[in-house]
C-alpha cells in the first residue's frame, strides 16, 4: 500500500496563501516535511482556479519539483488546470480524476490518453453523486472502465475511487461499508478477472470537521481499507499518530502469508 500526501490542497491555508503571492518557499518547506516523513506520492489540489490563474498548478508542479523527485498526483476538476500542471511535469503523474459527468469524459479522459499517464476513475455519477451501495459503486466502476478502455486507455494504467464518505452524512457507515467491499472485489480480481488498481481519500472522513471527530476513526478505517487490499491511501501524512498506523498496517501486509 502505497501512501499519498494530500497536504498540497487548497484548503491548507499555507498553500493557499503560497498560491495566491506566488510563493515557493512555503510549498517547498512543506514538501520537504512530506520526503522525510517517507511519502511515495505527493497530490497536488489547487481547488477552484478561475481561468486567468490555471497556470498556478504549473507554478506549484515547478516549485515542487525543484525540491523533490517524487511522483505528483494532479488533482482537479478542471481539465485546462490539469494539462498546465501536465505541461512541465518532469515524469508522468497520476491524473485525478475522470468522472461519468460528460465534460469529464471529453476532456480528461483524452488527455490522459495522449500524455499515457495513469488515471484515477473517482466513481462519481453523471451528476458528480457518489452511489451509496456495493451494487451500484460496482455498476460504475464497469461502466467507468468501460469509457476509459473505449477510449483508448490501457487497463494497467486505471486506478479505481470508490468515495470514502464524509463521517456527517447520515448513512456513512452502509456507504463506508459498500467502499470496503468496493475495494476487495475490485483488488482482488472478482470483478475484472484480473487485480484492479485502487485508491482512498482517508482525509474525506473528516475534512472540515477534525475538531468534532477523532483522528482514531481514520485508523480504524485505513486498517478495513488496507485489509481489502487497498493499493494508495490518500492522506494528511503530517499527522505522526496516523503515519505510524500506516507503517505498522503495511509491516503486518509485509508479513501476511
């Protein structure tokens, strides 16, 4: 299992403030706190860019890169703000994400396509909804496949988000649930005949809301996910009590016959 920073985002005030002064130092001292803390992958989530300032995800690719050689994760809706961030990448990142929302599937997918880069499937429907049961997140993974495949994606380079859901929504335990179960069938082979390429957004549990609940549930959740077979875990990696499950999840990984 592989972990991914998810520190680089715009809700980190320290990366929006580096952003709009256009600042490196601040992103690079951040960056540099994410190597030693052993990362394998860094995601980069400007938030909203309005289109005079797409070339900011440039700007943070740049200054990224002038201090680290891990891989990059670009993450956001926007597909112009990811082909800027695409533009100067010194190695193929992971993009993040395509979605069935139509502008998604005509833009995204085809440059991933053209760049051969990976490509995340967050299982959003047409409406950018998460489905909340195991049947339906299975439906759209096949069918998210299925648009990548056609149009001209190789199946090695998919990885599949089946939506962790936020620890406020009414119904988070059947949706964390069907998540879990998401993950095995997909890990495992069940589903495509072949082990799938997965990923989690741990931080989703309790953006926003870190004071009212407690970090211990995104452990609990990450032994589950890992347990399934989960391939990358999305997380704040500057959170040292976390980190240390994670390590500790992947040594017992290490060690399963």
């Amino acid at each position: 299992m592989l972990v991914a920073a998810d520190n680089l985002n715009a809700l980190n005030p320290v990366l929006a403030a580096a952003l709009k002064h256009l600042e490196k130092g601040p992103i690079q001292d951040l960056v540099r706190r994410l190597d030693q803390a052993g990362v394998d992958l860094i995601d980069l989530n400007p938030g909203y860019l309005a289109p005079r300032h797409v070339d900011q995800m440039a700007f943070l690719v740049e200054a990224v890169q002038e201090v680290s050689t891990t891989r990059l994760i670009l993450d956001s809706p926007n597909p112009r703000v990811l082909a800027a961030g695409l533009a100067v990448c010194r190695q193929p990142p992971i993009l993040n994400a395509l979605t069935l929302e139509e502008n998604k599937l005509k833009e995204i997918l085809p440059l991933a396509v053209a760049a051969q880069t990976d490509l995340v499937l967050l299982l959003l429907d047409e409406r950018s909804m998460p489905p909340p049961g195991l049947e339906d997140k299975i439906t759209l993974a096949a069918h998210l496949r299925h648009e990548a495949l056609a149009g001209g994606m190789a199946e090695h380079r998919l990885i599949y988000d089946p939506v962790l859901p936020h620890l406020s929504w009414p119904d988070v335990y059947y949706q964390t649930t069907a998540v879990v179960h998401s993950v095995r069938l997909l890990a495992s082979g069940a589903l495509f005949g072949e082990p799938a390429r997965t990923m989690a957004g741990l931080s989703n549990l309790r953006s926003g809301r870190r004071r009212i609940y407690p970090p211990e549930l995104e452990a609990a959740c990450l032994g589950l996910l890992a347990g399934a077979g989960l391939g990358i875990v999305l997380l704040d990696a500057l959170q040292p009590d976390l980190l240390r499950q994670v390590h500790l999840v992947q040594q017992v990984l290490r060690e399963r016959p």
